[in-house]
C-alpha cells in the first residue's frame, strides 16, 4: 500500500523515483561497514582453513613417526624356531649375543585312572584330598606351604564326570573323564608346569558303599603307573650356567626380552642395531619433518620482494609453533649418554632454506661408532648410572631430559630430583621408591641393600619431545587450539555484526521512505495549488 502511494505521489509531484533513492542512501551509509566486516570474516575463514591444513600435516608427521616406530632399530632373533624371543620393554634391551641351550623343558604332571566302566557311574561317597607340591624319590611328597590342601566331599550320587568337573574346578588342575573308545573309561589329571605344581590325591575316609572305590584314586604310596608324566622344571643353560623355571617362559635372562621355550636343544639369541632400519626411519623422519617445515614457511611468507603473502604472515601463534619447532631441531638431545647429541650427528642436516636432508657420510660415522645414539631419535632412556639402583616407570611430560639425584636419609625417607617418595619395603634389605608427586610422578626406584643414594639418568627422544609439542598446540590451550578459537569467535561476532547492520539498514531506508512520502505530498499539494492559481489566472484572462 504505501509503495503504491508513494509511487502515485511521485507521479503527481516530483517525479523522482524515490524507492530506489533511498535503497542508494542506505547503502551508502551501510555498506562500507558491512564490506569491511564480510572481508575480515573471509580473512579469518582463510585462516582457519590454513590451520586446518597445519593440524593435517602434523597428522601426516605423527603417522610417519609411528611408522618409524613400528619399525624398530633395536631387535632380537634366534637361531632356533624352540627358543622365541618376544620384546617386552624395548628401553631396556641393550646389545648382546646370549647362547641358551634347553636341556628339559617344564612339563605338567599327568594322571591316568583307567579301567574305569562309565562316564556315568557313580563313585563310592567319602572324602578326598588334594595337595599341591614335589613328588620325590618312591612315595616322598613335598608339600607346598604355600597352597593349603583341598578335601572334596563325594556325595551318594556322583558320577566319574561329576568328580572330574569337581577336580577342574580347583586351581591349578584340569580334570576330564575320557571314553577310551575300547569299552572302559579313564580319568585324567593334568596340573600346571613346574615340579613343584605335582598333584597328589589321598583319601581321608570312604563310605563303603556301592560305586567305584575311592581308593582306586588313592596317591599316598606314590604315583606309580597312574603318572603318566611327571612335573617338571625347565632346565637352561646359559652361557653355560644352569637355569631352573616352573614354565616356559624365561623372563629375566634377557633384559626387556620374554623367551618362551618349545624344544630342547641350542639356540643363540642375538639384540642388535640393524643399520638399515636406523636408515629408513631417519628418511622416514625426515621425510614428515620436511612436510611441516616447508607448509609453514610456505604459510608465513612475509610477501617481501613481490613474493606472495601467506595467509598466516604475521600470525603468532604460528610464529610461536615454528620457533618451537625450529628449537626442537637444533637443540641437544640430552639424557643418552655423558655428551648431548645433535640431529646433524645423526645424518639429518639443514639446509638454508629450512629443510632437512639425509647427509649419509655423517650417518654411517655415527652408526660405526656410537649406534646407540641413534636411539635418542625414536625411544626414550631411563637409566641408572649407580650399580644396586633400578628405575622404572612412564615419566610425566613436565619431566626434563638429564640427571636425577636419588639420597634416601637415616630414617628411610627417599627423595628423587628434590621430590619426596613413598617407600615399600621388599624384604631382606631391598626397598622400593615411589615418586607420587612433581615431575618425577609415575618412576618407581628399586634399592638393593646398602644402597642409599645414586644417580638415575632420563633422556626424552626427538620423536617424544615432538609429539609433546603437537599435542599441546592441539589442545584447547595450546598455540592452534587458542588461535582457531578466536578466529572462530571473531567469525561469529562478524556475522552478528552484519545480521546488526542488516536490520538498521532496513530502519534507515524505512525512515528514507517515510520522509520522501512526506516530501512529496507536500510537493503534490504545492503543485495543485501551483495549477489552481493557474487556471484562475487563465480564467481571469479570458473575461478582459
């Protein structure tokens, strides 16, 4: 309605169109604003797109740090497919050449009640016992303190099958009645590896009752042929020292290595540093480095000398992550020996431009003669320099790579790096230290008698110190974290700004309209009287 009014007004008095008179005089007062606001949020969506290709990329360098990781440059392997050696804490592997040769492997005991009649016939109702412990010499059993004898009650009733669930259902015993297939049955008892884990079964008292007797059962003057192997012990030699143990795995021979033993016979289990492998991961390393190093300079650029901007030049918060990151690759590796170690040691060196490269001469040096470094790239060292003293545990970020002091004082009270310990004692002299507080949180120290204090030595990898610095710029509080927040809010404040101006436009172009319909009404009253005073006067003219 008032658009008609207005443009029948119009017709009547100025002419002008007033409509689009006013739309040009809000957008001349709006637009440079609402221009200005729309271009920082593009500004800022670029930036946040660029943010999002720095996070990728140091997904692309995590991926390619676990792919050096998952190829390790330490290894262990055998020379027999009876002695396998599996890899339990890489950090405490050291090199090594360890012969083994398994004269006995352990093995559980196993019994045979045969000449049973049926899996389900009943047994004579009584008491039986069972004891845990090392059959001897004829009927002599050791019994173990340390597991408490069982007695089953047999009730009226029980079937062969019912008496074998029974059995199983104790610790240490698997018990299974058999259909031999040649019209009797037996039952079977089988007990966990290791001497000492032998079975004896005794009656203490039968019913004498109908069913099998109970004292075809009865142990108490030996296995004799009911045993159809004993319990044994494994037996090694290693490095032509006798080795005793309950099972087969071997656990303690071979730090940070488990064997597990499936034949007798010799074998050589070997740790050592392939060259290859230390080669592949520092390209691989190198490789993933090169991919960040190179988007944030590219990211950055000043545009100086007619070179274009990068969308993130000036930015801090990629300034902060690019000094951090350049820290981290010239820095000393501290923690894994007496000396620091440098990249450029290790066959990784920088160009002028920032980049990374192979440098093989300086590699093969450093692999010739101190392999070890080498370690400082991808696994974290926590040692003890003091022989009694043990370290083990998952350092806390906070935790800085060199020496730590250990002192406990007359009353038993530990400190590790100034932080106080809770201690445990183990025992004929040896204690534990537990750090529960500080940046030592997380490492426990084991004491071996007469040991008060030492020195333990920690060293945090490339990869570690990397990984560290990525997800802290991840998290909410970190450098990327922080920036994609404010770009987010800055966005959100914009587009609230621009709705702000959207609706005040539309109220200055409605007060444009109500005054030019003002305008013009008055410009349509003067022009009908202009006409009336017109006519009057042609009037006037026609009556002389």
């Amino acid at each position: 309605m008032s658009s008609d009014l207005l443009s029948a007004l119009s017709r009547n008095g100025s002419g002008l169109n007033l409509r689009d008179l006013a739309r040009t005089l809000t957008q001349a007062e709006t637009a440079p604003k609402m221009d200005a606001i729309r271009s920082r949020i593009t500004r800022d969506e670029q930036r946040m797109t660029a943010l999002g290709e720095v996070r990728a990329q140091f997904d692309a360098l995590g991926q390619a740090m676990a792919q050096a990781a998952s190829n390790p440059i330490m290894t262990v392997s055998t020379t027999s497919a009876g002695v396998m050696p599996r890899v339990t804490d890489r950090q405490r592997m050291s090199p090594e050449a360890l012969p083994i040769d398994v004269q006995r492997l352990a093995s559980r005991q196993v019994l045979e009640f045969g000449g049973l009649s049926s899996l389900t016939a009943p047994v004579e109702a009584g008491s039986l016992r069972v004891e845990f412990g090392q059959w001897g010499e004829g009927a002599a059993f050791d019994a173990d303190p340390a597991r408490q004898s069982v007695t089953l009650e047999i009730q009226p009733g029980t079937t062969l099958a019912d008496l074998a669930r029974s059995l199983s259902s104790l610790p240490g015993i698997t018990a299974r009645a058999l259909d031999k297939g040649d019209g009797t049955v037996s039952l079977g008892i089988v007990s966990e590896t290791g001497a000492a884990n032998a079975i004896r079964l005794s009656v203490d008292q039968a019913s004498g009752g109908e069913g099998m007797p109970l004292a075809s059962f009865d142990m108490s003057a030996g296995p004799g042929a009911r045993q159809v192997q004993a319990a044994t012990d494994a037996l090694v030699l290693v490095d032509g020292i006798a080795v005793t143990r309950p099972d087969n795995l071997i656990q303690d021979v071979m730090p940070g290595v488990d064997v597990t033993l499936s034949a007798t016979g010799p074998a050589m289990l070997s740790i050592e540093r392939e060259e290859g492998a230390a080669r592949a991961n520092v390209q691989t390393l190198i490789d993933g480095l090169n991919g960040v190093l190179s988007l944030m300079q590219s990211l950055t650029q000043r545009g100086i000398g007619g070179a274009v901007a990068g969308e993130l030049a000036g930015d801090r918060a990629m300034e902060s992550l690019q000094s951090q990151l350049r820290g981290l690759l010239a820095g000393p590796l501290n923690g894994f020996g007496d000396r620091p170690i440098f990249l450029a040691d290790l066959g990784i060196a920088t160009e002028r431009n920032g980049q990374l490269r192979f440098d093989p001469p300086a590699f093969d040096r450093t692999f010739r003669l101190n392999a070890s470094h080498f370690d400082a790239l991808f696994g974290d060292a926590l040692t003890s320099l003091t022989p009694g003293l043990s370290v083990r545990g998952n350092p806390s970020p906070s935790l800085q790579s060199g020496d730590l002091d250990f002192r406990t004082d007359a009353a038993g009270n530990a400190t590790l790096a100034g932080n106080r310990m809770l201690g445990l004692d183990l025992g004929q002299g040896r204690t534990v230290q537990i750090a529960l507080t500080g940046p030592v949180e997380g490492l426990s120290v084991m004491a071996e008698p007469g040991v008060t204090s030492g020195t333990l030595r920690f060293g945090r990898s490339l990869v570690g110190s990397l990984s560290q610095m990525i997800d802290q710029a991840r998290s909410s509080d970190g450098d990327l974290g922080r920036r994609e927040a404010d770009l987010t809010r800055a966005s959100q404040t914009g587009s609230e700004q621009i709705a702000a101006l959207e609706a005040r436009a539309a109220l200055i172009e409605k007060r444009y309209l109500t005054r030019f319909a003002a305008m013009e009404q008055a410009v349509t009253q003067l022009n009908g009287t202009g006409q009336y005073l017109k006519n009057l006067q042609d009037m006037w003219s026609r009556d002389r």
